[in-house]
C-alpha cells in the first residue's frame, strides 16, 4: 500500500492584520494546525504574539524593496488590507486600492510564483469596471488583473456582513452595534451573512481546494469554510 503523502503546511503572509478583517483572519490562522507559519505586514504593531507569527513593521507599501528578501520562501498570501472609498476621489482611492494592491501582488508573485493569492474585494463590485459606483469600477479593475499574476491560484473573496470573532479587539462601532442583529438574522440569509471565522477558515482551505470559482460569494465562502473545518 502507497504510503499517504504528509499535507503541505501553509506559510502565509497576512496584510491588515491591525484592522476587523485581517485580525479575523489572523486569529483563524494561528490556531489552524496546517498553517506552521504567518508573516503580518503591517503599519503599526499589532499587539499580538505567538510562536507561528514574525511581524515586520513597513510604512510605505508603494515600495517593498527594504524588506524583499524577507518576503520569499510563503505560499499564501491573505491580503486583507483596504479603505472605505467614503470621501475619496476615484484618483485617490485607485492609488490606495488598485495601485498599492497590485505593487504588493506583482511583487510577491514574482518571489513566490507557487503562492495562492487571497484578496478581500467586497459584494457587488464590478467586474466589467464600466458601472457607476466608482468604489465597484476600481475593486473590479484590481479583481481582473490579480487574476491574470502568475500565482498557482488566485481567489477573489466578496463578502457581505462579517460577524466578529469573539476576542477580536479590532472591531469598529458600526459592527459592535450590528453584532445583536447577527443571531436573528442569520436564520433567515444563510447565504448572505458569515462569519470571519468562516473567512479564514475558507481562505485557508484554498490552499487545497480543487474549487472551480475565482470569485467567491458568501454562499462560497461558506462552502469552503465547511470543507477546511
């Protein structure tokens, strides 16, 4: 009998672990037996330690370059990192979204071309980038072209509301006064309304899934998530 191959361990890279996504996030990651290592890039410390994570402090994310090398050797990438678009000019917001993006993935896709690509989009962005609403164009521009980067997967995650974690610390007003809606709710959009448990939970299983969809919708998330849990 062919003796079972051991499962590949996940080292990933976690962008916007100091905000309400990529804390989730990182918390499903840290405790998840196939992940063996995180890499969080951030801004400001995150105030969390644990053995499986390192944590590099870079201000400018329009230029890598000091911290290159130590971006090789990861073969997932969470990128959890984005603004709202409330207040901003399309000009400005593609800087911070569609231009920052894609510095950062074109760069780790050349260092690290088996790498699964995660990116956290949102519900109704437009991916003819010929709508409307200007936030919409722009996610939609940045979802089209992550997908043509030479990773071995990329997965563009659209979700809706995300209920917090318990413990989470980075969590903003606007979710602490939707949380007591989220168990009523929940019954009646079991497609609609997920967790960020179920988010990390379902980026990790891209690592391994044979998924057929690039896009993901919550109905998506959740069926990843059920498959890694």
């Amino acid at each position: 009998m062919e003796a079972k191959q051991p499962k590949e361990k996940i080292r990933a890279i976690i962008t916007g672990a100091t905000g309400m996504v990529g804390e989730g996030v990182l918390m499903e990651c840290l405790q998840h037996p196939d992940v063996e290592q995180v890499l969080a890039i951030t801004r400001r410390p995150s105030g969390v330690t644990h053995p499986k994570l390192k944590e590099i402090i870079h201000k400018d994310f329009y230029d890598l370059t000091p911290i290159q090398d130590e971006l090789k050797g990861y073969n997932a990438c969470y990128f959890c990192l984005g603004v709202s678009s409330v207040g901003m000019s399309e000009a400005d917001y593609t800087r911070v979204t569609y231009d920052l993006t894609m510095h950062v993935a074109r760069l780790l896709s050349s260092l690290n071309p088996d790498m699964v690509f995660c990116y956290v989009t949102g519900a109704s962005t437009d991916s003819t980038e010929q709508g409307k609403v200007m936030w919409a164009r722009v996610k939609g521009r940045t979802e089209n072209h992550l997908l043509q980067l030479p990773f071995r997967r990329a997965f563009m995650f659209r979700p809706g509301y995300m209920h917090p974690t318990k413990g989470q610390m980075r969590v903003p007003k606007w979710a602490y006064a939707l949380t007591w809606l989220y168990p009523i709710l929940r019954p009646l959009f079991p497609n609609h309304l997920i967790t960020l448990r179920q988010v990390g939970l379902a980026m990790i299983q891209t690592f391994y899934t044979s998924y057929e969809r690039h896009i993901l919708d919550p109905k998506d998330i959740i069926a990843l998530a059920k498959e890694g849990s």
